[in-house]
C-alpha cells in the first residue's frame, strides 16, 4: 500500500488567508518512510531561503493499489549555456516541431511578466503560444506521483552523480506531466532566486538546461504546451488527480528510447545495466566516452549543491585579513576591530613570540623534514612537551600537528569495532570525526547533562573499553563542561575521560585549563588542547600517563603518518608556554575583559547566558571569552556580520551544520588585547543592529 504525503508552507498564515507561500512538496511512498519523509518536508519548510514558514499543512492519504497508473519515467540529458538568452533559444529548438518556437517565447514572456513567481503551471496553446487557463499565478498543479521504487531509482540517479532533491521530484512531475497525450512538452524555471537550472520535457526526454534566468531572479513557474484541441478540464483532473507511479530513470546517456517504453521498468533497469558490462568488456573506448560525459554531470550536480548552500545561507567563503594583534586586523587597507579571533591572549602577534620563531628558524630551519618517529623530532619538541606535561599537570605530553589531528589521532588509536564512545552533543566536530573513523559504538549524551551520561553507560555490555568526551570549554557557547561529575562517572563505569581543551588552555584554570579549574587530576584523565589558538602558534597536544603517551606514539595514525610540525611553530609555542608557567598578566588581563564585555552586553539588552550576567564564579563557571549571541536564522546572522563589518567590526556568522538549524548566531570573542573602550563600542553597535 502507498501513501501520498503533501506539504504545504506559507508566511504570514495559511494561504487562503493570504499567507505568502513558501514551500511545496509531495510524493508518494510506502508507510515505512513515512517519518522520515515528514521531518525532511517539515525541516524544508522551515528553513527555506524564501523565509521562514509559519503555516504548514501536511497531509498524509493511503492510495489504492487499483487506483494508481504506472508509467515510464524521462532519459535525463543536460546542457549548459553561457548566457540565459542562448538557453531559452535552445529551449525552443529543443521543443520545436509539435511547438513552435514563437508559441515559447509569447509563453515565456506571459510567465515573466507575471507580478510573482508561479506556483503551478499555466496551459498554453503549443502553436500559439495563448494562454489557455485562467488561474492566474497559481496555475494547474500536478499532484499524486512518485517513483514506484523511490530507493532504486535515487540509487540509479546518484550512481550516475544525479543526487539533488530538486532534480529527483521535477523529474517525477515532468515524467507524469508528458505521460498525458495532450500535453506535447515542458518548460520549467524555479523560482528560486538562486536556483537558475530549468529545464524542458520533450519526446521522452528530461533536459536540463542552465541558466534559465539570471541569478538572484525570484520568478519562475511552469508552462505546459498543450494540444489546442484538448479538453483542459480533463486535463487538469488527470494532473491533480490521478495516482501516478514513475518506473526507474533510464541511464543517462543511453539512446534507448523505445525500449525504455516497451519493457516493464525493472526491465529496463536490468537490461541497462547488462548493456553497459557488455559495452565495458566489448568496447573500452566507448566506456571512456561516456565516462567524460557522466563526469560533465557531475560538475554540473557540485555546482548545484553550492547553489543549494546559498539557497540556505550557509555557503562559505574566504576572507583575507592581516592581523595586527589580537584586537585588530586590516583589510583593503582599512584598519577593523577584530571580534571573532581564537588568539584569546594576542600572543600571535607578540614580541615574544616572532622572536622565538625567528630563534628556531636560524637554528634548525623550516620544514622538519620528516615524522616525529623518523627524523622530525628536533630538540625543542622534547622541551615542548616536558613544558606541556607542566603546565597540565600530567606525566608526559606528545605534540600533534593540530588539535584536529590530535583528537582523531587519539580517539581512533584507543577505539575500535568493540568499544563504545560516549560523545556530548555539543562536541567540537574533529571529536565527531574521530569517533566516526574509530568505527566504535558512538553513544551521544545531552549537553552537560551527567545524568544522561550515566543512564547510557548503565545500558552498555560489560565488555569493550569506554571512552568518555567532552570539550572542556565550549567552542560555540562557550560554558564549561562538569568535570569532577564526569570523571566521578569515569572512575565509576571503569572509563577514560578525554577533555578538549582547545578553549580552555590559556583561558581558565590560571590558563592551565578545565582540569586545573577543578583541581582535578587522573590517569583516566586525557587532556587534549591546541597550540593554535590561545597558544598563539599551530598544532594539537595530549597530556596524560606515560602508559597513554606511549600507547598514542605507537598506535595514533595521524601522528605517525604526518611530518613534524615546523621549527618556527614548535619555537613559538615553547616562549608562549612558558609565559603561562611563568606570567599570569595576559590571562588576568582577558578574564578583566571578558567580565567588562558580559556587564556592557548586558546593559545593552543583549542576552548573555545568565551565569556571566550575574558576574559570579559558580561552580561550573569561569569567564571565558565567547559570547553567542543568538539570532536564529541563518541570514539574519549573516545580514548583522555584514552591517558591523561595514561599520569597522568583524564579527563572524556561525551558522550550519557548525551549530545546530535555526539556532545560528554571531559568535563574539574578546582577547586581552582589547580595550575597555572597544569592547563597549562594539557592544554598542552590536546592541544597534541586533
Ligand atoms: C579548534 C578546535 C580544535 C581543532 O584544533 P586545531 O589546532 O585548530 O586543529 C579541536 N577542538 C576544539 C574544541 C576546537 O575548538
């Protein structure tokens, strides 16, 4: 039995009230992926880049297997143009011999002159080019369809790099839109102001074609060119109503047009797939053939999934700064207030620091020319990481090439197959790495939340190590994770408890981190931190027993297999080492800023967490320098970054998959660099445009 499930999604309430539509989707599925397909349409609805919805209708219908037709689903091909005018005159040539060419241009010209974006299609006479509805920009909509095999035919489509959404539900609704007689072909532009692939349906044929019209253009629809002597009301009770069923999408590049409809579906697909072994053994020059033509789709499928990333604001890219310490960088020869900076204590840019650098890089040079194990381990890494086991309190300490390395590294050494991970939810994605590369039991506890911990350890078998993880500070919130109840857990589940200091060294704890702020210290206890933020150098480090040292230089691949970081990181990170040791001033200098930026935010309205507006150091809290300032949409976060960055500010938008859907924000870090008058200036503007 299938269901059909329908989602629709406006703004500004339903869209009979006049609520501006957002969203549509339908397809046609067995029950078992009901769920999931309900939470995916759901998750669209609200975070689609025409705006959030706040109506959603979803409506879930069991059809009757008499009731449903089945028909052949379209060959895909695909061409890309250099300008919109030389795609919609290959439009016409590609419709042309039912259509006439004049009868697409009269119809694409009714579409663009529309006053909005339509949401179904319009009927239009395929000589003529007349339009032949009257539903104004809603148009005729085609309902009730989907593949007969939705997990074969998505198979089918990806082994050809066809994975996009888009492309799987158009080809759908263009496969059943042609199986009508009277509808001789297609054309279709989304509305998507970022989404310029169309495409036309003609004689069997699923054409895609880009760009359709010029990027950042919000109109689009549908037109369908129809027989002029067809009964429309016919028609769109076939295109609304009627159950459809698509087979599997022939494979690309194969001309075999009359056997895609003369043969059952699942036919098609076996034979298919017994032509291209056969061709492969028979003929390799042609299989190289159709290799450089899949892998033209390919392209075309990243650069549809980039555009997808700007659809949601969540496309990334680089920006060049010149810092100048830890408050200020410049770019374009504009000098801007640096807000976004992990060089917590502006020991990048010190003295200190270069001159450390530029020491080692006269004594040994700079590349270390091999691993660790072989011949890359020059002197300073030994006084590196004897300073490290000081500063942490620990037996030994082992250098990495970056807190990355050093968290997959670890995490893959210790864990296997057997064992079983229990991660926070919050953790810093390089821990998510390396507990998906470790191929362990992954066991995902609450935020913070010890009590969850201790239920999950409580359902595990008794054999298999555990491996106990959090971040010590919280790269994205920036609160601090329980660590005497975790490690008591620890001792008590007979775990290892790895903590990510990669915020917290140089940070809390006097800057010896969130071991040292508890007073903690364990041989279950692993601490692993970076040298390349607060540090102000490059590279990851472990702190722990000499048996775990051990166990990590001969087992922890990323360590083994990477040369040596270089004289100038190692000589660096030693000077800013032993300034911790030696010199509290720049981290009290940081915490003075931190609470002076969480009082100035306060008083400007702006929502800190409720622990640093009361300015008190409770048990789980110290004052550490990221500041999320919460926003929710991903362009909003965006839009705000970019008003303070015209204003002199960087400030930078963390939105997903860092951090969790509708939850993104500005992520705001002060350094001890930064002066009370900037710190306020910057909260005031912030307070401005929030
Ligand atoms: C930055 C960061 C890392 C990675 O450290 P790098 O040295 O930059 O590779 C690991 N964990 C956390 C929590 C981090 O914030």
């Amino acid at each position: 039995m299938l269901f059909n499930i329908r989602m629709r999604a406006a703004q500004g309430g339903a869209h009979e009230k006049g609520g501006r539509h957002i969203s549509g989707a339908e397809r046609l599925l067995p029950k078992e992926e009901l769920p999931q397909t309900a939470e995916a349409m759901l998750t669209r609805a609200l975070t689609h880049s025409k705006g959030e919805a706040d109506f959603i209708r979803l409506t879930v219908d069991a059809v009757q297997p008499q009731d449903i037709k089945e028909i052949p689903c379209l060959t895909i091909a695909q061409t890309k143009c250099t300008t919109v005018a030389e795609a919609h005159s290959e439009a016409c040539r590609l419709l042309s011999e039912q259509i006439r060419p004049e009868a697409v241009t009269h119809a694409l010209e009714t579409l663009l002159a529309l006053p909005q974006a339509m949401r179904g299609a319009m009927l239009v006479n395929a000589v003529t080019g007349e339009r032949l509805d009257t539903l104004g920009d809603r148009g005729v909509r085609v309902s009730r369809m989907g593949f007969q095999d939705q997990t074969a035919a998505i198979a089918n489509l990806k082994k050809h790099g066809y994975d996009g959404i888009h492309l799987q539900e158009a080809l759908v609704l263009a496969s059943k839109v042609l199986s009508s007689p009277d509808i001789y072909g297609e054309l279709c532009i989304s509305d998507d102001p970022e989404y310029v692939t169309g495409y036309v349906s003609y004689k069997q044929t699923y054409h895609r074609l880009s760009p359709m019209k010029p990027m950042g253009s919000p109109f689009g629809g549908r037109i369908f060119f129809v027989n002029p002597t067809a009964d429309l009301n016919a028609l769109q009770t076939y295109l609304e109503q009627v159950t459809t069923v698509v087979g599997l999408p022939p494979l690309p590049n194969v001309k075999n047009e009359t056997s895609s409809f003369t043969t059952t579906p699942s036919d098609t697909f076996i034979n298919q797939s017994v032509q291209e072994m056969r061709t492969y053994k028979a003929n390799p020059s042609e299989d190289k053939l159709t290799d450089a033509k899949a892998s033209l789709s390919i392209f075309d499928d990243l650069a549809d999934e980039l555009e997808q990333l700007k659809s949601t604001h969540t496309y990334r890219h680089l920006t060049t700064y010149a810092p100048q310490n830890g408050a200020h960088a410049s770019a374009s020869g504009k000098d801007y207030l640096m807000m976004t900076t992990n060089n917590y204590l502006g020991l990048a840019q010190s003295k200190a620091l270069r001159e450390a650098a530029q020491t080692a890089v006269t004594m040994y040079g700079t590349g270390s020319g091999g691993s660790r194990l072989l011949s890359g381990s020059f002197p300073l890494f030994s006084i590196l990481e004897k300073k490290l086991a000081q500063l942490k309190e620990t037996e030994k300490a082992l250098v990495f090439n970056t807190g990355y390395m050093a968290n997959v590294g670890i995490i893959t050494a210790l864990m296997g197959k057997k064992d079983h991970i229990l991660s926070d939810a919050l953790n810093h994605a390089s821990i998510i790495d390396g507990c998906r590369l470790s191929r362990a039991n992954l066991h995902v506890y609450q935020h913070n939340d010890p009590h969850h911990l201790e239920s999950l350890l409580k359902t595990l078998p008794s054999h298999g190590r555990r491996l106990i993880i959090t971040d010590g500070v919280f790269s994205m919130d920036g609160d601090i994770a329980p660590l005497p109840e975790l490690l008591d857990i620890a001792q008590r589940y007979d775990a290892l408890l790895m903590v990510d200091d990669a915020h917290a060294t140089g940070v809390i704890g006097d800057g010896r981190g969130t071991a040292h702020h508890f007073g903690l210290a364990d041989e279950r206890l692993i601490q692993v931190g970076t040298l390349s933020k607060a540090i102000g150098a490059e590279g990851g480090f472990v702190c722990a027993s000499e048996l775990l040292i051990a166990y990590f230089i001969n087992k922890a691949r990323s360590f083994i297999f990477s040369t040596a970081l270089t004289p100038a990181d190692i000589g660096a990170a030693v000077a800013a080492v032993d300034l911790l040791l030696t010199n509290q001033a720049p981290v009290k200098r940081l915490q003075e800023n931190v609470m002076i930026m969480a009082h100035t935010l306060a008083s400007h309205g702006i929502d800190v967490p409720e622990k640093i507006k009361q300015g008190k150091l409770l048990p789980n809290f110290a004052p550490t320098p990221i500041f999320p300032i919460m926003v929710g949409s991903a362009d909003k976060a965006l839009a705000i970054a970019q008003a303070l960055y015209e204003e002199g500010i960087i400030l930078s938008a963390i939105r997903p998959p860092t951090v969790a859907p509708h939850t993104s924000r500005l992520r705001l870090t002060v350094t001890a660099d930064h002066t009370a008058e900037e710190l306020k200036r910057a909260a005031a503007l912030l307070g401005q445009h929030l």
